[in-house]
C-alpha cells in the first residue's frame, strides 16, 4: 500500500447516500472514487464476463463474489497509485470475509464512515430515484432484496472494523440534507489527516 494514501470505505444500506456523500469528499480532497457497484455495473453495460457473470446477482440484490470485487479495486488502485490522494472506496467490502480477505491483502482503512439511515428513508430514495436511474435493481422486488442482503450480510461488517480497532469507524446519520451530513464527515478526515502530519 502506497504511504500517505489513505483509504476511506463508506458504507450503509442501499439509497443510504454513499455516493452523494463520495462526491463531496473527491471535491475537497481529491480522492479516487471507487464505488464497487460502479464497477460492476461497468462491466455489465460493456458486456464483459465479469459483467455477465454478476449481472443477475444484482438483479436479485445479492453480493458478487468477493474475487470480483477486489480484482476491480485492485485494478483501479493500481492504475492510479501515483496521480491520487488517497483512495475512498463505496460500498465495499459488504460481508465480514470481504473485509477480511481486503485487511489481509490490501490492508486496513484509515476511516470507515458508516451512513445510518431508517429503512422506510433508503425505500422512498430508491422508488424515487427509480423513476430515472435505469438502473436494472432500482424496483420494489429488488429493493427488498437487497435490504435483507445489507441486514445480513454487510451490517457485520461495521461491527467487525469497530471491534478491530476503537475510533475507526464513525456513524453519521445520513437523514439530514446531504450538506448537513457532509460536515460530520469532512471533520473527521480533517481529523486523521492531522494525524499523519504529525
Ligand atoms: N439522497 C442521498 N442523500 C440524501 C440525503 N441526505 N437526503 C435526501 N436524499 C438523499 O443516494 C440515493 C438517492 O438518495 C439519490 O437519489 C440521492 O440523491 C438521494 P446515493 O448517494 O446514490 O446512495 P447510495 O448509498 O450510493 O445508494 P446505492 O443504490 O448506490 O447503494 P447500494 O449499496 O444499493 O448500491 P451499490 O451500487 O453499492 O451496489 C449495487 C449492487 O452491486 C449490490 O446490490 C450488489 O449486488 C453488488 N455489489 C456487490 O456484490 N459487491 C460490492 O462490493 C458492491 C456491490
Ligand atoms: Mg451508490
């Protein structure tokens, strides 16, 4: 892992706001933005293997194997170690063993930003967002389904890096405006940024 490039996950339930989020951290400190979802769904649109491969996962809202994930991060990590800041990864890992083979392989995050949000919120973002995003798992069946992958799967993963080490993880209410939100984060990278220089 490159020195002084820090790696920022953000995580929380489908809709929670993880990408609005992203976008405002690459603004003020210039991250890479890597959303796993993002990948993915690259991949599908460009018809490759991988994407074939996971394009019926995500419709049913359920986790892509978590080799292909880590090869896309890894990928994209790789091609950009020299021209970025530090690297804020979207919606990854999303199970304990993902987190897991990602501490082994790649290594430990300097932050884990957890947006909590009630359900019936996460619901009326997507449905609404639904009307226009084309994306193939923004409809009420999936949604469901992917609710209960988030609960079962990837809510542990937040209680893992909590448990791994005290004050990495911080919980932020993502029902505020976007704005709002924002400032809770951009003070705690301001916070470990401080950190490093010292
Ligand atoms: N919005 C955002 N913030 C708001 C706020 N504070 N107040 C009011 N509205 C707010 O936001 C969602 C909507 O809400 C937007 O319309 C926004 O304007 C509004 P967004 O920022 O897009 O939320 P986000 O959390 O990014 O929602 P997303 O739908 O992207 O989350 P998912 O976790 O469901 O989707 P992702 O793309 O990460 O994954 C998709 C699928 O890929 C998964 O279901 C899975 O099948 C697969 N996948 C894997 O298998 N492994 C991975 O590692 C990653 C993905
Ligand atoms: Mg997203």
């Amino acid at each position: 892992l490159p020195k002084g490039r820090p790696i920022i996950f953000v995580l929380g339930g489908p809709g929670s706001g993880k990408g609005t989020q992203c976008d405002r951290i690459v603004r003020d400190f210039g991250y890479l933005h890597l959303s796993a979802g993002d990948l993915l769904r690259d991949e599908v649109k460009y018809g490759t293997e991988i994407g074939q491969e996971c394009e019926q996962l995500m419709k049913d809202g359920k986790l892509v194997p978590v080799e292909v994930t880590l090869k896309l991060i890894k990928k994209a990590m790789k091609e950009n170690r020299n021209s970025t800041t530090g690297f804020l990864i979207d919606g990854f890992p999303r199970a304990v063993d993902q987190a897991e083979v990602f501490e082994k392989k790649v290594g430990r995050p300097k932050l884990v930003v957890f947006l909590d949000c009630p359900r019936e919120e996460m619901e009326k973002r997507l449905l609404k967002r639904g009307e226009t995003s084309g994306r193939s798992d923004d409809n009420m069946d999936t949604i469901l389904k992917r609710f209960d992958t988030f609960l079962l799967e990837s809510m542990p993963v937040v209680k893992y890096y909590d448990n791994l080490q005290p004050g990495l993880v911080i919980k932020v209410s993502s029902v505020p405006p976007p704005d709002d939100v924002y400032k809770e984060i951009y003070c705690a990278i301001l916070g470990f940024r401080g950190e490093m220089d010292t």
